[in-house]
C-alpha cells in the first residue's frame, strides 16, 4: 500500500512502539496491533485528502527524476519554499510521490 509512508512518521513510529510493547504484555495480539496500523494509514490519509488546506509554491532546479512502479522521485537543487506569510531556502530536496488512487 503506498499510503504505509506515513508510518515513518514521528507519530507513526511512536504508535509502532506502543503496539510492540502491549504485544509483548500479552495486552493485545500482533492481529490486532496490524488492524491498528491499517487504521492509522486510512486516518492519516483521509485527513490529509480532507482537512489541509495550505498551498506552498516551490521553485528549482531540477536534478533528476525517476518513475518507477508508480512511483515519481524528483530531486531538487537550490529551491525556495513560499506560502502567504513565509519563505524558506534549501540547497537540496527530495520529493517522493505515489499515487494514493485506486488503493483500498
């Protein structure tokens, strides 16, 4: 599932942690903590479809890019982040992009 991504997440990793040591209390089974973590990838990407509304523009020099099994990398030189109040600068960014339709 592409929409796992949000599982490297600092708050992913942290439900990751809490659901191996209430397995480990015997407090919930491994079942149960994969339901979780599905549920959790199935919030994460509905709010993110539903509820963010901010717009950032960036601009750059193109390095590379790659589509492999659905799956667009971009690497970017030299870019300026913008949205309404702020500007930020960075010499290199990565941007991975999955599509999230059709996926259950």
């Amino acid at each position: 599932m592409s929409y796992q991504l949000y599982r490297n997440t600092t708050l992913g990793h942290t439900l990751q942690e809490s659901l191996d040591e209430l397995i480990q209390c015997s407090q919930i089974t491994p079942q149960l903590a994969l339901k979780v973590l599905l549920q959790f990838d199935k919030a994460i990407n509905n709010a993110l479809a539903t509820r963010v509304k901010n717009r950032v523009n960036f601009r750059g020099k193109l390095n590379t890019y790659r589509f492999c099994d659905n799956v667009w990398t971009f690497v970017l030189e030299d870019v300026e982040f913008r949205d309404v109040q702020e500007m930020a600068h960075v010499d290199k960014v990565k941007i991975v992009a999955c599509d999230g339709k059709g996926t259950q």
